[in-house]
C-alpha cells in the first residue's frame, strides 16, 4: 500500500471529507471531476468520509444506468488502494442500500455518527437533521426514512421509478421544490444541542451547501462546526491532517 499522501507543505492527510455532490447525468463535468479528485487525491489516504448526497437521485440499487456504476468502479478502486470508504445517506440518495455499498466497497454509517480520527472523536452527520426551522422538510424526511414507504417504493418496476424520476427532474414546480430542501440553514439551538448530546469539539456536515469553519462556545467549551460546500460550480473537499490541522479547499473545474 503506498504511503499517505501528503500536502504541499508535507503535512499527511489523516482524512477526507466531499458531499453534496449531487453526481447527475446531465452534469458530466462534475462527474468528471470527482473521478479525478478519486484518482489524484484519495487513493491511497486513510480515510475518505462521504457523508451524503453523492447522487442527486437515488431510483434503488438495481438502477442499470451507467452514472452508478461508473462511480461504483472508481470508488472500488479507492478502496482497493487500502483507503477507508465510508458514506452516509443524504436526502437526496437515502435509498443507497447495502448492494451498492458492497459493489462500491463502502460502508454505510448511521447520520449520524461519531467517527474516531486519530483518537479524537468528530461527530459526522449529513446536516438536514441540524435544520430544526423547516417543520415541512421534517415531516418529508420522516416518510422517506419509514421503511415500509421505503420497500414499497423500491418494490414498482425500475422502468416506473425511472420515469417517476425523470417527470420530477422535468418539472419545474417538483425541481423548485426539491432544490427548496438544501436551502434551508442549521438553526443554532440544533448545532448546539448536537455538541452537547455528543459531546464532541468537532462536528462535520453538508447538506446546507454553505461551505464554512465555524468556530463557537457551548457551555464555555470552544467547538468547531465545519460545513463541506457542494460540487456545482466546483468540487469542494475538507481536508483533515494529521496534525489535527484542517483545510476547506474547492476543487476547480477544467477550462
Ligand atoms: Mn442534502
């Protein structure tokens, strides 16, 4: 197995974080991209964290379509390399279930998760459950997550699912709609009651696409809220040293 990588300045690289990517069809540069940054920059790292919303769209795993499986190759080659792959579902790709992990070579953690990096403990989450303000979103999410909706949806015909996705793609009022969902920010008493609940220093989530290093109070203990940015305009990842030392870089597209 080869070495961690190191950065620029030598520091290794303990760990890497990227959600939000909402991987698409109908954006390949972005797909692109992510195979490249597997390529270039997560081979051979310890730990690479997805912590929700790799896809834009989840129809099940028995889903033919080329984008999954293309992704599931590159990150099998990831975990080949030695790194540790672990993804949490978003709100966009929560019916990721255990055959693609196994395909990937992922595992899938529960949002959310403490993860032990170094011996410190970080809390991992997607973040939707962080914005307590969006009564209607909750509820949406409650149905999703219910596992009886859940085997019933996944029970219809792939061709149905398909079409269902494609008519909501289509559909600028079901779009509107459905992009309403990542707006929505984490609401302070939430964060707050995360870090004590947890009681973590450091917490790492996506999901609100405002990319940022949070540095706050909880109960006279300073703590850090780091948010990853989403992969529209660029890619976006959290990079985690073993120094404890952090960097939120974006990744640019090509010309
Ligand atoms: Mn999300």
């Amino acid at each position: 197995m080869e070495p961690a990588r190191t950065a620029a300045d030598g520091r290794r690289v303990r760990a890497l974080f990227v959600s939000d990517l909402h991987l698409d069809q109908v954006r390949p540069q972005i797909t692109e991209r992510f195979l490249a940054f597997l390529r270039e920059e997560a081979v051979g790292v310890p730990a690479l964290y997805i912590p929700g919303d790799l896809f834009e769209a989840w129809i099940g795993d028995d889903d033919d379509a080329e984008l999954p499986a293309q992704v599931a190759g590159a990150l099998r080659a990831v975990a080949d390399s030695g790194t540790r792959v672990a993804f949490l579902r978003g709100n966009r790709d929560f019916l990721v279930g255990q055959d693609y992990a196994a395909r990937a070579g992922f595992s899938i953690l529960p949002d959310p998760c403490m993860i032990a990096s170094g011996g410190e403990p970080i809390l991992l989450l997607h973040g939707d459950l962080l914005c307590w303000d969006d009564e209607k979103y909750l509820a949406v999410r409650r149905q999703v997550r219910d596992p009886d909706w859940q085997r019933a949806l996944l029970a219809r015909p792939l061709a149905e699912r398909r079409a269902f996705a494609q008519a909501a793609r289509q559909s600028s009022a079901a779009h509107q709609q459905s992009m309403a969902l990542d707006v929505g920010d984490a609401a302070p008493r939430a964060v707050e009651d995360f870090f004590r609940r947890y009681g973590v220093t450091r917490m790492i989530h996506g999901h609100t696409h405002r990319p940022a290093v949070h540095e706050l109070a909880v109960d006279g203990v300073p703590r850090q809220r780091i948010v990853l940015g989403d992969w529209y305009e660029q890619g976006s990842v959290l990079r985690l040293y073993e120094d404890g030392g952090i960097e939120l870089a974006g990744l640019p597209l090509p010309d």
